[in-house]
C-alpha cells in the first residue's frame, strides 16, 4: 500500500505543517491540537482521539477527544474486551482499519459497539494503531466514523505516514509528564519531617526520600524487597486500593519492632492525583534504640538486654528477674540468670564502653 502511493501537493504541505507542530508538542493536548482537526479533515473521520500511558506505571492510557470521551472514560477497565486493543497489540505502530480487526466478526456483537451505543454514540468505522517507541509503548490514535461508508484505503496510508511522529511525540510527553510528576511528588515528600515514599495502587514505587532508602534496607532483607519496596507493603496497599466493602482499613497503620527499636508506618491516600488515580504516601518514623549507635554494635545481645536495665535504672537482682522472664527454656533460666551473671555482663558492658559506672553509661551512652 505505501509504495503504490505518493502524497499530493494539498496533502504533502499539510502533511509537513503537522510533523512541525508535532516537533513542538510538549503536552497530550498540544499533539491533539496539533493534528486533530486537519488529521480528520485528510482521512474524512468524525472523531479522532490519542491515548498516551501513564507515566507513573499504571495501567491504561489517558485519552484526549473532544467527543468520544464517555466511550473512553473507563477505557483500562474494559480494554480487554475491546477488538480494536486485541488488534493493534498484536501490530504495533501500523494503521490497521476495521475490517483488517473483526477478521469477518460483526461489528454489532462486539463489546466496543455495545458501549458506543451505550454512551450515545454511533460507531460504524474505526482506524486506529497503537504507538510504540524503543522502551514500549508509548499511545494510541483512533479515528471513527458514523456512517456505515470504510476509510479508504489512502486515508489508512496517510495516517500510517504520521504514525512514527506521533509516537516520538507522546515519547517525549510522556518523560516530561513522568520528570514533572517525579518532581511535584518530591516537593510533597521533601516537607515531611520523616522518610517517605509513593506507591501507586499497585504497590509500585513512583518515588521516595532518599532518606528512605537506608531505613529500608536496615528493616527488611533484599529477598522481602521488591524493585525496593517490601512485598507484604505492596500486598497492603493493593488490599486498600479495593475501597469496597470488603476492604479492611486497619491496613493503614503497620508497627514493627525490634529489640528496643520501632518502626511505625502508615499508609495514606497522597494529595496528588495522577490520571485520576489513587496514589499512597507511606510515612515511615523510627524509633531508634535509646544507645548510640557506637557503643550499640559493641554489645551483645543480652548485653543489650543488661544495657536496657540499666537505662531504666533497675537493680541487679530486677535485671536478673526480666532476663529469666525473657529466656525462653525453664532450665535455661533456672541455671544462667543470676545476679552474679548479671554482675558479669555489666562489667563487660564498662570494659568495652569506658564507662566507670551506671550513671556514666547512661549519661554518656545515650543517643543524642
């Protein structure tokens, strides 16, 4: 088809006049604007609209169109259904028109006619492509007509000459919507006095505080991590993102401890929207060991525990009592927790701190 055709003069001025305005689209709405009104006018179609992916990950496109918009509003929930999609994945980035979709099916036993009449609309005749660039896709464009008359074969070829354009464009819309959105996001999450981070509702991290990354890797082990957030938070916020009556709220609030140490985190729905969707701030406030940090990797475990008696100023004998309650086995506790082997581990504690006394330790052991 693209060799047996040449643009004519009317078409080939047009033609450059929109790979222009494309070269200069920064926004969804600029493409659109830059080609809806002489694009329908070339290829003889009632309504025209571009899809672009949204950039924080989630499934779906946005879509603009000045007038099949109730078609496309819950287009992500039923995009499966819709031969137009099943069609076009399977060809990236070439015009395919109707006739080339439905394969002999009829247009009015589809879910796509079905929804059209539904919303108003009187869809007979559809040419669309899906726009795809080197790291996947990147669009749509879909053209429909209401009478019962196919695009032509020249109006398919004039499209498929723009379909390389229009997908560099929703490319380079797509990076600054996503570098835009990175950052509006980072100005939310930099003003929090705690580590922060994004998950859309797929439990996908959009972006985080730097700080949250250590915090992150101190909590959890590298196989509880997924593309550097915990598994169990993603199964969370998938849980919450449900919102129906099945949807367990208390998910919002999560305490994990550690020794001495707290971790507590909450997860709440974020000031920003993107395309509509939820998105979830997850705060996160340590609460660290009363130890700084120095003499915190000098100890032992029960040494900790000593520590930690000494901190609240307990005698001996009542360290030596919490011990015996915290040994798991009766004839460990009955043989082992003693004053005298509490007396042991505070003299160790003193030699490997410097400290003289209880009251120094403390004084000088203390996180500040």
């Amino acid at each position: 088809m693209g060799r047996a055709m040449k643009f004519l003069a009317r078409e080939q001025a047009l033609i450059l006049e929109l790979k222009d305005r494309l070269h200069g689209a920064r926004t969804l709405e600029a493409i659109y604007e830059a080609i809806a009104t002489t694009l329908a006018r070339l290829c003889e179609a009632d309504h025209i609209a571009i899809g672009c992916v949204n950039p924080d990950g989630s499934a779906g496109l946005q879509w603009k169109t000045d007038t099949v918009q109730p078609l496309l509003r819950d287009y992500s929930d039923w995009a499966q259904d819709d031969f137009v999609f099943h069609a076009t994945v399977v060809q990236p980035n070439v015009v395919l028109n109707d006739t080339q979709m439905l394969q002999g099916r009829s247009l009015e036993e589809t879910e796509t006619f079905r929804r059209s009449q539904d919303a108003g609309l009187n869809l007979r005749r559809v040419m669309a492509s899906l726009l795809f660039e080197a790291q996947g896709l990147k669009g749509s464009i879909a053209m429909y007509r209401e009478a019962s008359r196919a695009f032509s074969l020249r109006a398919q070829w004039l499209l498929q000459q723009l379909v390389p354009y229009i997908a560099k464009a929703m490319a380079t819309v797509q990076e600054l919507y996503a570098y835009r959105f990175e950052n509006d996001l980072l100005k939310v999450i930099s003003m929090e006095p705690n580590p922060s981070l994004v998950l859309n509702v797929l439990g996908r991290k959009v972006v985080e505080s730097g700080t949250a990354i250590p915090l992150l890797a101190k909590w959890f082990s590298s196989h509880e991590l997924h593309d550097g957030v915990p598994q169990e938070w993603t199964r969370r916020v998938r849980e919450l993102s449900r919102f129906d009556e099945g949807t367990d709220f208390s998910l919002q609030a999560l305490v994990m401890e550690r020794g001495e140490e707290r971790l507590e985190v909450t997860f709440t729905p974020s000031t920003l929207l993107w395309a509509g969707r939820m998105l979830w701030q997850v705060r996160l406030k340590e609460h660290a060991h009363w130890l700084r940090q120095d003499w915190l990797r000098l100890l032992s475990d029960r040494e900790l525990e000593v520590a930690n008696g000494l901190y609240r100023g307990a005698t001996n004998k009542e360290i030596a009592q919490e011990l015996k309650r915290s040994t798991p086995k009766a004839e460990d506790r009955e043989k082992s927790i003693s004053v005298e082997t509490v007396k042991v581990h505070v003299k160790s504690i003193f030699a490997k701190t410097g400290a003289s006394s209880r009251a120094e330790f403390v004084a000088h052991g203390r996180r500040s």
